[in-house]
C-alpha cells in the first residue's frame, strides 16, 4: 500500500539543491518525490519497504536537513539571520566600495582598510553561500551557490594576492574602475568592493525571498488559524468545554453569537445567520435553522445553535481545504520541471564558460587582469536565482490568493489545463441553479383569495418531508392541519379548519375534492408555468380547485452574468442535466445557454464529455453531485461546487468553496494569471542570462554590476509574482 508524506527541508538555497534532493530520493526504489524549492518541502510517496526514517536519512546525506513538522519559529529566525548579515555586512561594505570607486576619497593605505572590512563580509556575511558551496562539493555537485561562492572568494584571493604580492599595498597607491575589463601599466587593481558588495546584493535578495515566501504562504497558515480553539459540548444536557481537537462524530455542541463554530455538523436547534466570508469569500451571511449543514471555523452571528457534529479532524472542509492548497503548492507545473533541468545543467556549463573566457583573454591578449575580471563577471551574472524562482513564487501567490478567495487549485498542472479549455459543460442542479426549490408564485382560481389558497396549501404540506413540500411552506404561516396523509407520487391531504384539503398533481386534488375538473383559466395558468419548466402544485376543498402553487429550482442571481463572463474567456457552455427537455430549455434560456442535453443519465454525462473531446474540444466540467464525478474525472479540467458531494470534489481539479457559478469564472481568470505569471518571470530570467552572459564574458560587464544585475533579476521576478495578490473577483 502506498503511503504519502510532507516533509520540512532545510539548507536549500537554490532549485539546483531541491533537484539533487528530489534525484537522491527517486532512487529509493518505490519511491516517488516532489521536492520544491520555494516552500522548502518535500512530497513523497513510498511503498510498505520504505520507512520514513530512510527518507530523512538519504536528505541527511545529501547535505541538507528535514523533518515531519516544519517550525515556522525556525522559519522566522531564517528571516532574521538573513536580515541581520544584510545590514551589517552592507554597513562594512558601502565605505569599501566609496574607496574603491571615488579616487578622491582613497587616503594612504585605504585598500588596508577595505582588506579588513571585505574580510569580515567574506567570512561572514557570504558563509551561507560558501558552507551550501561546500556541502554540494563534498558531494561532487555544483549549485548556484558554487558560482556565487567562487566569484566572491575568486574576487578576494586576486585583490589578496595584488595587495601583498602585486604592488598594491604601497601607501601611495589609487585606483579608478570603469564598466568594463581593461589593462593599464603600473599595479593591478583590487577587486575588494566587489567581493565586498556581490554578497550584499545577494543577501538582498535572499532576505526578500525568504520575506516573500513567508508572506505567500500566510493564506494557508490563515487557515490553519480560523479553526475553533473549543467547542461547548452537551454532556447529559450540560455544557463542557472541550478542545475542539477532541471532538467526536455525533457530539453535540452549542454555538453562541460571535462564536466560530467548532468542527462541520447539522443544526438540530436554534436559527441563526452564518458568516462565512473568511472561507468563501461570500459576503452576505448564511441564514441556517434545523435540518441545515454548517462548516467548521464559521462564526454564528445572531441567535444560539445546537450543532450534531457529523466530521471532525481531518475530515472537516477547512482540513481538506488546508490539504489541497497545501498539496498545490508544494506541485511541480510542467513549466517548473523544464526550468530544474535547465539549472541542474547550467552550473556546470557556466563554469566552463568562465574558464574558457578566462583562457581566451589570455590567448588574445596576454592581459591576465582583464581576464580574470571577464571570468569573475561571468561566474556572478550567471547564478540563475531568478530562474529557480520564477515558478514557484507565481504558485506561491496564486494559490495562496485563490485560498482566500475560497478557489482551490489541487495541482499546478492544472494551471496549464485552464489555459487550453475552449468548452465548458455545466450541471444544471446546483450549479446553474441553486438546488434546491423555491415558491415562485400562487396562482388562486377565479374568485379565490390567495392569501388563502397559500396559508391552505402551506398547511397540508407542512408536515410533508418532500422538498416541494417544504418549499410551500416555507415562508407562510402554517394552518393547524389533523389526519395528515401523504398519498405517495400524487400529493398530500388533511383537514384544515374543517376542509378536508388536497395538494399536489392537478388531476388528483380534482378527483379528490370532487371537482371533476381543474377550471379553464387556472389550466391555462398551469400549462405555461409546466412550459417554462416549472412545477406546479394545485390546491382544492370543498368540492373545487381553488388555486395552485409554482415550484421551482431557480438559477442563481450571478448565473447569467457568470455565462456571459465564460463566453468572454473563450469558453462555450454546455447545459447537461438529468432533467427533462422542457425545464432544461427554459433554464438554459434564463441563463444565455443555447446548447442543452436533458434527460442525461449519470453515465451518459461521461459519453458527452468524451463526444465532445473526440471532436478536438478541451473540455471543463463543473458540478457538485455524486453524479457528477465520473464526467468531472473524464474532464480535461474538473470543477467542483465546495457544497458538493465528496466523490465530486476528490474528482475535480478546482474546488470552489463558494457555491457561485461566478466562482468558477474567478476560477479560471486566476488560474490563467498565475500562468501568465510564470512564463512572464522565465521568459525574464531566461533572457536576462542569455544577454548578460555574452556582455560579461567579452569584458563588458564589471563584476560589480554584474552582482547587483544579477540580484536584482531575482526581486524583479519576486515582486512580480507578489501583483497577484492584487487579484479581484469578477464583478
């Protein structure tokens, strides 16, 4: 039996690192694992010969460390250290490079100066990168740090080396730089400021990466934090505090105003308003009474609820929600691996470019300081920092951002799935409609009252446990009924007021009641509300039909808007619902859909969705049943209601917490940003290294430049992964 598992992994410091871990693991045989830079985690699935200990022990191995349970204190202190070196060694360096670059301000024996203060950056400031050099040496692998350490160290000896050897220490000695390797008569230059400030500007980098990644990753961790500390539980009618942790399947909880809720139950007493807004986004309050499902961390506004727990732990939907954007980030997009196969070959090849510019420059011009300069500009501006980083802060901030928007994405893959799908099929009940019926209109017969042709239905129907039932009553104050009946697949009868009353198919409450027949104009009136497909209920006594009531599953209030909104992405809708052709229609109208298949069968949705693929459609399919599963898995892109049954969200791509059709046009919208995102930041990195390359290795790069272009290349892909945080819902 395969097991899975999450593990914290610590000492990464570039995707090189997370690619070499990842290549260790896989060799584990029944192993297969995931291993992500930017949240420095691991995903790891193993068979029943592997044991977690040999997983921590071959990262152990490699170099790095891990662990169950990542410690965010351990994660702040990472922040802190980083922060700490930052302005410290930037304090030693800025009078280091000042000397180095105004020649005015070079009093005798100033490089002595700059020689003290390096030293303290180079040891200290820059140890991350040469123990992460180190390590991966020791284990025959080059990284980026392997060229950051190298530039820096290569930069310090040759400035070491012209101080004490090459003349530069005389007390009279200056020095001017320009953007470019040169040759001169006289001493060498001294290359301190940059082995002082390429640290710095790393530094820079690496502390607003790891700030970034704290700050992307808050949506998961905020959900972690909305869930209810305790709970007060009924224990033979009294309330216990308990931990919410401790909670049990069955236990019953009393929930008052102003408290989240502890775990997902149904009410069995009490009405309130439930806000939500936290986890779904939704803004308006959730009116809830007996009978109603509630979800774990909501917090009960107005009245005191009694609450049968029905899961607890890690079954609720704050878990699942927790676990889906936890397992999404921690993916790999299709875009991600190319771009680790890209560093895990790049180091090396870097390194022989170095050389060979080193080599060449001293063919050609026997200028062995201009080469060397040429070298050292390589090394810094290739480190591909902004490459490694360009996926996974995008993913980060994506799903990160769609968390709080109540829009789950499960894997990165699926990013590239919502750009190619042109078609979308769309479940009529509970996803275009709102699932549940509703009394649209009473209809009273010539002469009749329908203030009391409603109170007479709503009166027999009452005790009725059909959902139509329900929906006629509900709203109007019930009439005392006796000798209720329930005339199964006719209607419902009972004396109301000493009229016997019958609710329910036209033909029998006039057979009943001793009409002989439903009045013409009422007819009329029942014809065309069945004809734009809704259902109709009349009611009679004392010998005649006196009215009718008008059911109906309604569409959502956004469901038009939200049609519309998918048609503008590109994306041609499909209504399919088991429903008859009639109500199918009249839905499909009310909403813009002109493509419909009613009277569709659970299997038969899995053929449509097949039908459509074999002619070149990529399709989506939104739904939220038990029904709806197998089309959601057929789908090339599966999008499930949160309020959906759990064999449809475990077989959809996206989960929407919100039960909106505009959720999954939010959806969608986010999921083709954080895509656009992506190959935004690479298609920079790529290009900045392709450019920058060249420039350094033909002497026209100082390496001082070279290290702050290089770190900046990093921010830019950070901060521009950052603006999706600015994403809005549609409106």
């Amino acid at each position: 039996m395969t097991q899975s598992v999450e593990l914290a992994v610590s000492g990464m410091t570039c995707t090189t690192c997370a690619s070499r871990i990842e290549r260790k693991l896989n060799k584990i045989p029944g192993v297969s694992a995931s291993v992500n830079y930017a949240t420095e985690s691991a995903h790891v699935d193993f068979g029943p010969d592997v044991e977690v200990a040999d997983l921590l022990r071959t990262i152990e191995q490699t170099g790095y460390a891990a662990s169950l349970v990542a410690d965010a204190a351990v994660d702040d202190a990472e922040v802190a250290s980083l922060r700490i070196r930052f302005w410290v060694s930037l304090a030693l360096a800025l009078p280091v490079v000042a000397l180095a670059m105004v020649p005015v301000l070079q009093f005798p024996g100033w490089q002595w100066v700059s020689l003290v203060l390096t030293t303290v950056v180079v040891a200290w400031g820059a140890w991350p990168f040469h123990r992460a050099a180190a390590i991966n040496a020791r284990h025959a692998a080059a990284t980026m740090d392997t060229l950051v350490s190298l530039g820096v160290l290569a930069a310090y000896l040759w400035s070491v080396w012209a101080l004490v050897f090459g003349g530069a220490g005389a007390l009279d000695y200056t020095m001017s730089h320009g953007l470019f390797a040169r040759s001169h008569g006289g001493p060498p230059d001294l290359y301190f400021e940059v082995a002082a400030a390429v640290p710095v500007f790393l530094l820079a980098g690496r502390w607003f990466e790891a700030r970034a990644k704290r700050r992307s990753t808050q949506a998961l961790r905020a959900l972690a934090g909305l869930a209810a500390p305790d709970a007060a539980v009924l224990v033979d009618g009294v309330e216990v505090r308990t931990p919410a942790a401790s909670l049990r399947v069955g236990d019953r909880f009393v929930v008052r105003p102003g408290e989240r809720i502890a775990t997902d139950g149904v009410v069995e007493l009490g009405q309130s308003a439930v806000d939500a807004s936290l986890l779904t986004g939704e803004p308006v309050p959730l009116e809830v009474g007996t009978g109603d499902s509630v979800t774990g961390a909501t917090v009960n506004v107005d009245g005191t609820l009694t609450v049968r727990a029905t899961r607890v732990g890690a079954d609720t939907q704050l878990a699942h929600m927790a676990r889906l954007v936890a397992e999404a980030q921690g993916g790999k997009a299709p875009v991600q691996r190319l771009a680790d196969r890209v560093a895990s070959v790049f180091v090396p090849v870097v390194i022989v470019v170095a050389l060979a510019t080193l080599a060449v420059w001293i063919l050609v011009s026997g200028d062995v300081e201009a080469a060397f300069t040429a070298a050292v500009a390589v090394l810094i501006i290739a480190c591909p920092c902004a490459l490694g980083l360009a996926t996974p802060t995008a993913l980060l901030v994506g799903t990160g951002r769609g968390a709080q928007l109540g829009i789950l994405i499960r894997g990165p893959e699926v990013l590239e799935d919502t750009r190619r799908v042109n078609t979308v099929v769309l479940d009529k009940t509970g996803t275009v409609t709102a699932g549940r019926m509703s009394l649209q209109d009473v209809v009273a017969a010539p002469g009749e009252d329908p203030v009391i042709v409603g109170a007479m239905a709503a009166a027999v129907e009452a005790p009725s446990e059909h959902p139509i039932g329900r929906a006629i009553a509900a709203g109007i104050t019930a009439l005392p009924v006796e000798q209720f009946r329930n005339e199964r697949g006719l209607g419902v009868r009972g004396i109301v007021q000493s009229h016997e009353v019958a609710a329910g198919r036209p033909e029998w409450v006039a057979a009943t009641v001793g009409a002989g027949e439903v009045p013409a104009s009422l007819r009329a009136r029942i014809d065309s509300a069945e004809n734009d497909g809704m259902t109709v209920v009349a009611v009679g006594w004392s010998g005649a039909v006196r009215g009718a009531m008008v059911v109906a599953d309604s569409p959502r209030p956004s469901s038009a808007h939200a049609v519309s909104l998918l048609r503008g992405l590109g994306l041609e809708p499909v209504l399919v619902t088991g429903d008859n052709l009639r109500t199918a229609e009249s839905v499909a109208a009310s909403v813009g859909i002109t493509r419909v298949r009613a009277g569709v069968l659970p299997q038969e949705k899995v053929e449509i969705v097949r039908a459509l693929q074999s002619e070149g459609r990529i399709v989506a399919v939104v739904g939220d049943g038990v029904n709806d599963a197998p089309a959601l898995a057929q789908a090339d892109l599966g999008i499930a209601m949160g309020t959906g049954t759990d064999a449809a969200i475990e077989a959809s791509d996206l989960t929407l917490v919100r039960a909106d059709l505009m959720a999954a046009v939010d959806a969608i919208r986010l999921s083709r940003s954080t895509l656009r995102t992506i190959k935004g930041n690479l298609f920079w990195a790529f290009a900045y290294n392709v450019a920058m390359i060249p420039l350094a290795a033909a002497g026209l790069l100082n390496p001082l430049l070279a290290g702050a272009a290089m770190a900046l290349s990093s921010v830019f892909v950070v901060a521009n992964s950052l603006l999706l945080r600015r994403f809005r819902p549609s409106a």
